[in-house]
C-alpha cells in the first residue's frame, strides 16, 4: 500500500533527526532515463530508492529538497509541455513544478547545497548557484560491520569531513532508516510475494520436458503481471542442467542479439531464481526441481541438505543475530553433507576455514531486500572487504533487528570454472574427493531461497506461500 502522508512526514522526520545538519541544503534526485546506447529508446525507468523511500514517487526529475535552517521539506514534479504531451502520458502531478526548483535554490544561493540520489558517480558537495546535477553514491559489496555506520552525517562530529565522506555520511543516514520496513513496506513486500506465487504455480503445474527455459520464463512472468505486478525485481534466472551452476544464469547472457536456450530434458534439475516488484519493492525467491522423472540418488541427498541449511539459517533470523555467523552456520551444514556424501574430507569447521566449502557454496547466505533487490548495498562499511574465500561475498555483516528483512538461499553448485581449475585441485587436493567430485560435473545447482522478515518473535517467512517440491513433470 503506499505510505501515508503522515507516514511519509515520519520518515523524513527521522532522517532528518540523523542528519544532525544546521544550514545546509540537500537536494534528493530521482533521475532520469537512461538511453539506449546510440539509440532513441530508453532503459525502463525507476527511481532512486532513497527517493522513492521518502516520497512514494517514481516519476523522472522528481527532487526532494530539505531546507536544514528551517526543518522544511519541499516536492518537486515534473510537468509536461503540450509538445511532450503529444508523444507521452503526464506522470502524476506532486509538489511544485519541477521548473520552481532553480528559484527555490536561487533564495538559498549562499547555503551549501549538498546533492543525493541519481547522477554523477563520484559524490561532490557544491556552492548552491553552482550546481549543475546530481550525484549517487557508488555501491559498496564485502564484508562489513556489524556495528552502525553512525546516526549522523558526520559534519557535526568530525570538524570539516571531505565532500565525499559528507554525501557518505548523509546516504547512510537514509540506508540505516531503509534498513527497517515500516507497515506500508512490508505489505508492498507481502503483494509481491503474492505475484511470485502466481508464477511458480504456473511452473509447477506447467513445466515439463521439451519445454525451453525461455518458455517457462514467460510463462512464470505473465502469472506475476496477471497477479499485478507491475515488473520483475529482476532478470529472470531459468537455468535447466549445468546452466544451473552459473549464480547468474539469464536468458540473452551469451549473445542479446541471437539468445540461445536450452530445452529441458527429464531428469534435469531445473533452478529458478525469479520475483515479482510491487510498489517498488522486491520478492526474490528460488526453487529448485528435477522435472519429468524421480530424483536421483544424488539430487536428493543434495537438495534435501540445501533445504535443512536453509530451514536451520532460517531460525536464526532473530534479533541480535549476527549475520556472519548465520552465514557460517549455512557453510558448516553444507560442508557436513559433503562430507557425508565423500566429495569433502576432514573437519566440517576445518574446511569452512580453509575455503574447501567455498569450492561448492560461493556466495553469500542473503541480503537486505527491499526497494533494490540487493537493498542499500551503499551503506560504507567500518572493515575493508575479507580475503578469505567462504566470507569475500559475504555482503553486509549486520546485527539482525527487528523490521529487516533479509534472503536466505543456501546452495551447492558444481562450477567448472572452480572445480577444473589446477590451482584450486592442487590447494585442496587433500581435502576435495575429486575422483567423486569429477563425476558430478554438469550436475549444474541447487538453490533454495525464501524472504525473512525478522521479528521480535519467530521469524516470518513472507514467501511460505511458494511451495517447495523436489519434483514436477
């Protein structure tokens, strides 16, 4: 549902409150179209999440200006001239006219006007009559903290911080506030779980052999728009056999200009990495089936160990969890099952530590969802990224609290380019069984993925509604 005016007013009141800001003037951008390289077409548009965030708006050129000596906020929207009116339908009309802006700033020309959201890559902060754009900060991927980035932006704390370390402290304000659904977020979250339902439904009902990836693809995504949806979170992942084993398999990844898919054959795992948006909120759900005949001996022992992974980690999702731990604690089920199965050898905890785990679960355990699938990835982080190989894609390593809500999706994959490399069979010689693992190439993945919702109680799977079959067909 979208948020309410007071709920709105709550939010910016609370980054405000962050900001800690006395005399300056920040401007948020949603940004425009991005265009097609040497064309006239133009990319599907979305808005800046932390605008979206704090004014339920996602028309191009809509600003949010913040007065800090007088505590006030402005909306700025676009209006269209008769001409553009000829070719395109007039976003909503919100706030003042987006053409008031320049006379806005022009009173304020001897404040400092700090620019957020969609723009210039590198951060700035500019004299107001000066300002030529906006500026968007660059994502940040690693291991982190978990510890809060701080409440403020760091002007007050810090005597005279860069530009950057400015425009870094007053995003993260907004990220720790975006870290938490309020009520109008979660339900937009629970309505696009409900359109990624529709669609594994259909697959489930509909998949078979002969089919192509790309024909289940479609048909999963016109059950998300049927349901309302109004898009994808994001492309599609439909990955039949080996393709599986890439984390981000997508149709038109090898050639856009003449795709090739591949038909599924009985017996293929099949592993479907897909969610609906609502309301500018993602789902981000995975299932993993073998289609049109009985599992093997292997695709069984492998996907119930990924369930029991995923089912334990679930658990954990409560407050004060730590993140890396939960992330650990997936890494040593997984790597107890290898061993179970002969492709590992030795100490479950032993090889999470030395990185044979790594080998066969790559990734992190989740991430924060929310307005960006992989949600407020820019919040900076108090510890340089981890070498080591089971916690390098780890992501943020936050304290859980209650509102969060965060993926778990454990997997296993069999990746040629990890398992053929000499350099990695060498390192692990004694601790992967690679005449076993060998035999299992082309196997492709398994991957189970749910959205948490973490609460001062039990945890809430806002995704149960998606059933979890090991077989269809």
């Amino acid at each position: 549902m979208k948020p309410t005016d007071e709920a709105l007013a709550e939010r910016r009141a609370r980054v405000a409150k962050r900001w800690e800001l006395t005399d300056e003037v920040v401007l948020l951008r949603a940004g425009e179209p991005a265009s097609w390289s040497g064309t006239d077409q133009h990319f599907a548009f979305l808005p800046h999440p932390d605008v979206a965030y704090l004014t339920a708006v996602g028309s191009p050129g809509t600003t949010l200006a913040f007065d800090a000596s007088a505590g006030e906020w402005e909306l700025f929207g676009p209006r269209f001239t008769p001409e553009r009116l000829v070719w395109e339908q007039p976003p909503t009309p919100v706030g003042r006219p987006l053409d008031e802006l320049e006379e806005w700033l022009a009173q304020r020309s001897d404040r400092t006007l700090i620019e957020l959201g969609a723009g210039a890559a590198m951060p700035e902060v500019v004299p107001a009559a000066a300002s030529d754009g906006a500026n968007e900060l660059p994502e940040q991927d690693g291991e982190g903290s978990a510890g809060d980035p701080g409440s403020g932006s760091g002007a007050a704390e810090q005597g005279n911080p860069s530009p950057e370390a400015t425009v870094l402290g007053l995003s993260a304000a907004i990220a720790l506030e975006r870290m938490t659904k309020d009520e109008a977020e979660l339900d937009d979250i629970r309505r696009a779980a409900t359109a990624s339902t529709a669609g594994f439904e259909w697959v489930y009902a509909n998949a078979a052999p002969g089919m192509t990836e790309r024909d289940i693809q479609v048909g999963m995504e016109a059950q998300f728009y049927a349901a309302g949806a109004p898009r994808v979170a994001y492309d599609s992942i439909v990955a039949s056999g080996s393709h599986g084993a890439y984390l981000h398999y997508v149709y038109a990844g090898d050639d856009p200009l003449r795709p090739a898919t591949r038909a599924i054959e009985a017996g293929d795992l099949l592993l479907i990495d897909a969610g609906a948006q609502f309301g500018g909120y993602a789902s981000d759900v995975t299932r993993t089936m073998v289609v049109g005949a009985d599992p093997t001996d292997e695709q069984q022992f492998l996907w119930d160990l990924v369930l029991s992974a995923q089912q334990q980690t679930i658990d954990m999702c409560r407050p004060g969890a730590v993140w890396k731990e939960v992330h650990l604690a997936a890494a040593r089920i997984l790597g107890a099952g290898l061993v179970e199965m002969g492709l590992l050898r030795g100490d479950p905890t032993e090889l999470v530590t030395e990185g044979a785990v790594a080998l066969f679960f790559p990734h992190g355990l989740g991430h924060l969802l929310g307005l960006s699938v992989h949600d407020i990835t820019s919040v900076p982080y108090s510890r340089e990224p981890s070498d080591d190989p089971m916690l390098s894609k780890l992501g943020p390593n936050r304290v859980l609290e209650p509102g969060m809500v965060t993926t778990v999706e454990p997997g296993i994959y069999f990746i040629d380019a990890l398992l053929g490399d000499s350099a990695r069979r060498e390192k692990f010689a004694e601790s992967v069984v690679w005449e076993r693992v060998d035999e299992l190439r082309g196997f492709g993945g398994i991957r189970i993925e749910d959205d948490v919702l973490v609460t001062a109680d039990d945890p809430e799977v806002l995704t149960a509604a998606i059933a979890k079959p090991i077989r269809i067909g």
